[in-house]
C-alpha cells in the first residue's frame, strides 16, 4: 500500500545527484587513506574550541545575563545575540554599515543555521521563478525545484551574475517575468568563489528594484553572505552592503557563524526590512522548533563580544596560507590542462575549468580518482556537472569543471592529491594539450 505523499515528499524520495554521490564514497571512506575535496567542510584547526568551552561555562555561570539559557526561547532569536550580532556588525564595519541602516532593518535568527533560513524562504514565498547565478548554489537549487520553484540559472562573469545574460533571460521570459518569485546571490559564490563586486552587487539590487516598481510589487532580492567575512585576499575591496540605498524594502542578507567560529553552532541570521515576509520567517521558526537552542545562541553572543576579531583574523590567515599553497600546486599540476581556474580570495573553493579533460562522474578521470585500486587513496570532488543548471548555458562547460575544497584537508594533503589527479589526467587529454 502507498502512503500518500506531498509532492515536495514525492519529488524527494529521489536523492539528489551530490546525496548520492556523496553517501556511496563516505560509506566506504578510509579515514587517513582518501582524501575529501568535496565536502565544504571547515579547517578543525580553525574552530576555537578553548573559546567555546570558555562561552559554555560562563553562560551556564551566569542565570541573570543569560537568563532561562536552557529553557525555550523567543521565535525571532536570544536578544543577547541579536544585540551582540549588531555590535560586532558595527566594529568590523563588515559590509560598510552603519547604525543608522542597523537602526532600520530588523535582525532575525534562524531555527538552525543560515540553511533554515533558505528553507524557510521557500515555504513562505509563492513559488515561482528565482533568479540565481550559473554555477549555482546545488544544493538550494536542487531543493527549490523540488518544492516546485523554477530556477533561472544566469551564467556568471569575473564580477558574479553576468548583467548582459540577465538582461537577455528577463527578456525572454516576456510577460512570464511577473512570476519571478525572488533573486537568490551567494555574495562569494559557492562552488565558483566567483565574488561579486560591490558595483555589480549594487546593479543586482537595482535590477530586482526596477521591476519591483513596474509591477507594483515587492521582488525581493537575498545577499547569502555565507563566505563573505572569509575574504583573505588583502587585494579585494571590502565589501559594501546595498542596505543603505534600499528605498523600498526588498534587500535581505542571511549571514552565518558556521564558517568563522563553528558549523555546530547552527546560527543563521536574516537581516533586512520588517513586513509581513519577515514577520511570517519569525512564525515559521516557531512552527519548525520554537527557537534556535537558546542555550547556543547565548554561546554565540558571548563570543562575539569576547575576540572574535582575533578569531576572524587567525581564520583568514590560515585560509590564505592554504589558498596560496593549493593554487600554486594547482598550476603546477594541472595548468597545462586549464582553461580556467576561480577561487583562492575568499572563503575556500578552487573552481577548474579543463580544456578536454572531462570531469563528470561517468568519466575515466573521475573513476580513476575514486576507484583507485591497490590501496591508493581515493579522491572525491564535486564534478561541475552537479553545480550548473541542467538546462542552463552551462551545461556542456559543466562536464569539464569540478569544485575543489581546501577548507577541510590540510595543505599537504591537498598537494598531494592534486599529484595524484595529475596522474588521473586521460593520456589522450594530456597529448591533446601538451603539443
């Protein structure tokens, strides 16, 4: 007998393409024998774990500051860490903004992590069309098609989503534009790490605005900072937020603890104008489990007002040292077989576009890479077919790009395995290039 399901549970009783590859090579991974360049990971080096004994012990000493810690919370997030959230958005003056901006917009936390957020969105916003980059952030992608979006993949350039693609897909979509649901912009794109400019950024919002005031509606448009306060690259601008030149209320930006302090804190923020989308985020946050863990968000406070700035700083240096070390083994190793290689100035993805090396999983280089016989280490990616759209631009590209992590393998590890996928490289690709 079949249970009746919705269609979201219909469409998700099949794995997506990354679940299942990712759970047929973790199944049988050998810890310190194969090597994991695909999962985002972060360095366990980077992760204060003294600092977050310290906020565990002083929160739970201290019942009048952090007060019912262990009980339930409030929907909209622990006042402490919305309030400690702000200062240190102040302090770092990450994103350029300022308290008159801060004063303006509101300050939500999610029920667990910047990705129930992302889920959130998608169970309170009609479903329709969103507007994301190609490559695109898979595994969001991948879920709002199951909840029965339509993703419109628009091909990136060196500064994020190409205005020339865009402005070309919005006008084909002719009247169908006014079922754009939302634009969806990784601000250091995961996989490509392609950053977004702040002129581009700035462009982006007035896109989203220009159609807002043509159909008489609120378009919004979300800024995932995910990788944003990991830019190690002391040649690139600071990042500026278009908070401050919002006039009608539709840029949000979702940011997350998980990369600079700890993935298992679960702490997701949303910023952005107060209205009936951030009031209905705070009831479905209630509706998923009343609050974050309060007991972790007064963790979280009290970290952000004690050295944070120190952690942030040790953070980017670790991860600049390693970007360093794997993209000068990347070009020893494969350049001659590049077209294209992004990444390295912030957060911790290389993204490889190859001549004629082809890098999909039915592939000889992917096999050879994750069948190595004989003991040899296998090596997992994500191949570039997963990260763009099926039906997009990028289709065919895709089968000869991967994403490669550098967050969670040390830098030896990773030069390793870059020897080891050279060695992977078609015989027939490598005479292809090298004559």
């Amino acid at each position: 007998m079949d249970m009746h399901l919705s269609p979201y549970g219909a469409a998700s009783t099949r794995p997506s393409p990354v679940n299942r590859m990712m759970a047929a090579f973790t199944s049988t991974f050998r810890d310190g024998i194969d090597i994991n360049l695909g999962v985002g990971f972060v360095n366990e080096q980077t992760i204060p774990v003294a600092l977050l004994d310290q906020a565990m012990h002083a929160v739970a000493a201290d019942g009048i500051t952090y007060r019912q810690a262990f009980n339930y919370g409030s929907s909209a997030g622990a006042a402490n860490l919305i309030a400690a959230i702000r200062r240190f958005l102040l302090r770092t003056r990450l994103g350029q903004l300022d308290a008159a901006t801060l004063d303006r917009n509101h300050l939500i936390v999610g029920p667990c992590g910047a990705t129930s957020l992302l889920d959130a969105m998608a169970e309170i916003l009609k479903p329709g069309i969103v507007i994301t980059s190609d490559p695109m952030y898979y595994i969001y992608a991948d879920a709002l098609e199951r909840k029965g979006f339509e993703v419109l993949a628009v091909p990136e350039d060196g500064e994020g989503i190409s205005l020339e693609a865009l402005h070309r897909k919005l006008q084909a979509l002719g009247d169908r534009a006014r079922d754009i649901s939302f634009f969806y912009v990784v601000t250091v794109n995961n996989p490509s790490c392609t950053i977004l400019s702040n002129a581009r950024r700035r462009a982006l919002y007035d896109v989203a605005a220009g159609l807002s005031r043509r159909q008489g509606r609120r378009i919004p448009i979300f800024f995932d900072l995910a990788y944003e306060w990991l830019l190690h690259d002391p040649q690139v601008e600071p990042f500026a937020s278009v908070l401050p030149h919002d006039d009608i209320g539709i840029a949000y930006e979702i940011g997350t603890l998980s990369k600079v302090i700890a993935p298992a804190l679960r702490i997701g923020y949303l910023l952005g104008p107060d209205g009936p989308f951030l009031q209905a985020m705070i009831q479905k946050t209630s509706d998923t489990g009343f609050s974050a863990p309060p007991f972790v968000q007064e963790m979280a406070a009290y970290l952000l007002d004690r050295g944070i700035e120190d952690q942030l700083r040790a953070v980017n240096s670790g991860y600049r040292e390693k970007a360093l070390a794997v993209r000068a083994a990347i070009q020893q190793q494969l350049g001659p077989f590049l077209a294209e290689c992004r990444g390295g100035s912030a957060g911790f993805y290389f993204y490889l576009t190859m001549r004629e090396v082809e890098t999909h999983p039915a592939s000889p280089f992917f096999r050879a890479l994750t069948e190595a016989p004989d003991g040899r280490p296998r090596i997992i990616y994500i191949p570039g077919e997963y990260c763009v759209h099926p039906r997009g631009d990028l289709a065919s590209a895709g089968r000869r790009q991967l994403r490669l992590s550098y967050g969670f393998e040390s830098a030896a590890t990773i030069v390793r395995a870059l020897t080891l996928m050279r060695q992977a490289v078609p015989q027939q690709s490598a005479t292809l290039v090298e004559i």
